[in-house]
C-alpha cells in the first residue's frame, strides 16, 4: 500500500463511494474493495469516507471492527472494563450499515485499522490499511539579534519529522494552497528547506506558516499540516532583553484571553518583575517601582477581576520548565494579572491534584517560553536567563516593602522590568 498524494486524496477517495449490490443465489462471500493508507492531520476532521463493498447475495452489509481489551489497571482485575475499538481511539468512527468513516483523528503516529463487512448471511470479508496521524510538524524558536546597533527580533520556522514519508524536499509557506512537485518553494534540507526566519517588526503581524513535503518520485505528501503561529504569541521586551511566549487559547480559554486582554490594554508596560528565584520562577506582571517613594513597590493600576481556576489537572498542562502560569493567592479563583515563568520542573509541587490537596488545586499553566534558536522545547531563551540572574534579598511584603530574610527573592536593586507586551499575530 502507498501513501496517498494530498492533490489526489478528493479524488481516490471518491472511488470508494457507493455500496453496490447484485442479486443472486447461494451463499458467496462479500467483497471489499482494498483501502487505501492515508495521512491525516490531528485535530482535523477528515472528509467522510463511505466504503466500497460488493455482495451477490445481499444488499444488507454491516460494518465493523475488531475490539481490542484495555489493558486492566493493576489490582483492578475484577472490574469489567469495556473493550474500544482502535478507530474509535484514533478518533474516528465507522456507521455499521452506511459504511461511513468520519471524524476528528488524535493520537498521532501510524496506526493499523482493519475493518470488516458482514453480509445478511453471515459471510464476512475483511481488509487492513493504515493511518497515519501527523502532530504538530512546524515548530517555533526566537533570537533577538543585534546589527549594527539594531535590534532585530526574529522567529525561526523549522519543520519537523525529516524521514516520515522519504522527505527529500520541504515547502513552508503563507498558503494552504498545496503547492506543485515543481513548485519553486520546495528545498533541500542542505538547501535551508527545514527552516524560514521572520522578522518581528514593529507593528506588523506574524501570519501562519503551513509545511508541505515531497518525496523522490515528486509526490507532494503533506497538505494543510497545523501550521506555526495559530496559538497566540505574545512578544515581552524587557529592560534585559526579549521573549516570546505561545499560549494555549484552546486548553485555557479563560486565562489566556484575560492576559490578553492586560496585553492589549498595554497594562503590563513599565511593571516589574518583583520575586526572582531562580531555581524555582521568575515572577512579575503586578508592581510597578520608584526608588524614592516609601514603599517602593505599588500595585498597578486597573487590574481586572479575578478569574476562575483553569486547573492542571483539567487542561493537562502542567508547571514543567518554560511553561507560563497564573500567580495567585491561596483562594483558588483568584489570579489577575500576575504571572511567573517556570525555570525549573515544578509539576510535583505546582500541580497539585485538587483530590489529594484540596486546599492547593494547582496552578494554571497557560502557554510556554518560545526557545532560543537551536535549543529544544523546554530551553529558556537568554532574556530569561538574564532575568533570573537578578541580584536578590530580601522578600516583599504585602504592603509592598522589602524586608529581610525569607524567601530573598527581591532584586537588590531597581528590578528588571517590562518595556512592553504586544502581541504579534
């Protein structure tokens, strides 16, 4: 079985249309037509697929599949847990009479579905074919670099996954319009195919890239892949240099568009970043700073209400290194507009499973720290770095003063602070 090309999937699957039916005598075994291997995309629903299946005796033919058990949960043997069928757990479903296949595929990677017709008779005929289900294959990284005294702000497209399919050339461009084999923008890796920069200018706009694959022979064997930059990204320059974050506006609809919503008000500009620790988060979002007034940190002004509790354990986000997340008080539903970037691994304490703790549900996890240039997922970028390389002692009070001892997380001196936040797609 081969991969089917993007171009020509409309039409290869339009050949499976139909149920046809012949009258006759005896007991003869249906007929179903071969399955083709396709690629699809999770988190997009696939056009419906209604099989081919010819039967002489009956115009009566069920589908199905197979059951697979779920494997029991140890010292749970005795309960019955019901059996799934594997389409079922890559998402997609089979109606027992129309033949329809439909749905919205998950669990990425190459899965094996064999699917069976049975006719009124009783006689069966069964076939096998694969589905590959593509992930995320653009993935982001940031640099901030300086030319000859100017900042320039650039994000790197790279695709992924080199070997999947016998890549031999890559396309990543601004269109879903599936480009041809001959198509200019396709590229070696040698070439500088796998990657694209951007430039981040001052009030221009990031605009979704999609990632388009061909193989030896000239087939084009990716279409309409999740592209880099449909998450919002949110660029924060600060008084020790730039990062950008993506944030989850699916996984945490609430707490990504209340920060949003400080974002576009401009509330963020000129707050500082008031607990620095290092070996635990780099916290900010909520302070502003004048050396010479008593105290010397005070709370920004038009803070939004608090929000409800996006937990850990409900999104499935959790508190790992270079993760974004939602400071607040030990109420639950309390967080505004503070925020801390994780420097460390801080799930064990930071994402508590409200059954076991009630009192300390969890922290919500709303998006990430694009890495460097070059790193990997969880990398921090230098900016970050430098922030939490601040001088501190001392812990802040809630009257806003520096007091000696307990946490020393307060820089010594004027804290790093946020220039502005903007978002840039």
């Amino acid at each position: 079985m081969r991969l089917l090309r993007p171009t020509l999937l409309a039409v290869s699957l339009a050949s499976l249309i139909g149920i046809s039916a012949c009258g006759g005598s005896g007991n003869q075994q249906p007929q179903l037509s071969t399955i083709p291997d396709l690629t699809v995309v999770a988190g997009r629903a696939i056009p419906a697929l209604k099989l081919r299946a010819v039967d002489i005796d009956s115009t009566l033919l069920k589908y199905s599949t197979p059951e697979f058990p779920i494997e029991t949960q140890k010292g749970l043997a005795q309960l019955n847990i019901p059996a799934r069928s594997l389409l079922e757990f890559v998402g997609l479903s089979v109606g027992p009479v129309t033949g329809v296949i439909s749905g919205t595929p998950k669990a990425p990677g190459k899965h094996q579905i064999t699917i069976s017709v049975t006719d009124s008779d009783g006689a069966s005929d069964t076939k096998t074919f694969n589905i590959e289900v593509l992930g995320e294959s653009l993935s982001l990284s940031f640099e901030a670099v300086q030319e000859a005294g100017i900042t320039n702000r650039i994000l790197q497209i790279t695709a992924g996954d080199t070997a999947r399919g016998g890549t031999v050339a890559y396309c990543i461009q601004t269109s879903t319009e599936t480009p041809k084999s001959d198509d200019p923008c396709f590229k070696t890796d040698a070439a500088g195919g796998r990657t694209a920069k951007v430039t981040i200018r001052d009030g221009e706009k990031v605009v979704p890239y999609y990632l388009f694959t061909k193989d030896a022979n000239g087939n084009v064997l990716s279409s309409a892949v999740p592209s880099a930059g449909l998450k919002p990204l949110v660029m924060i320059e600060t008084s020790v240099g730039s990062f950008v974050v993506e944030l989850e506006s699916e996984k945490t609809k609430i707490t990504t568009e209340n920060f949003l919503e400080y974002v576009n008000a401009g509330f963020f500009n000129n707050t500082v970043f008031h607990r620095i620790v290092s070996t635990f988060v780099v916290q900010g979002g909520g302070f502003t700073y004048n050396a010479a007034n008593t105290p010397q940190y005070s709370a920004q002004a038009g803070q939004r209400a608090p929000i409800v509790l996006e937990k850990p354990k409900s999104s499935g986000l959790s508190n790992t290194k270079g993760t974004i997340a939602m400071a607040r008080t030990d109420q639950p539903d309390s967080a505004t507009s503070q925020f801390f970037i994780n420097m460390v691994d801080n799930s064990a304490s930071l994402d508590t499973n409200e059954s076991s703790d009630p009192v300390r549900p969890g922290y919500a996890v709303f998006g990430r720290v694009i890495p460097p240039t070059g790193g990997l997922l969880n990398d921090l970028p230098p900016a970050v770095i430098a922030l939490s390389a601040t001088p501190v002692s001392g812990s802040l009070s809630g009257a806003g003063t520096v007091v000696p001892g307990g946490e020393n997380s307060v820089p010594v001196n004027a804290p790093p602070f946020i220039i502005s936040a903007r978002r840039i797609n």
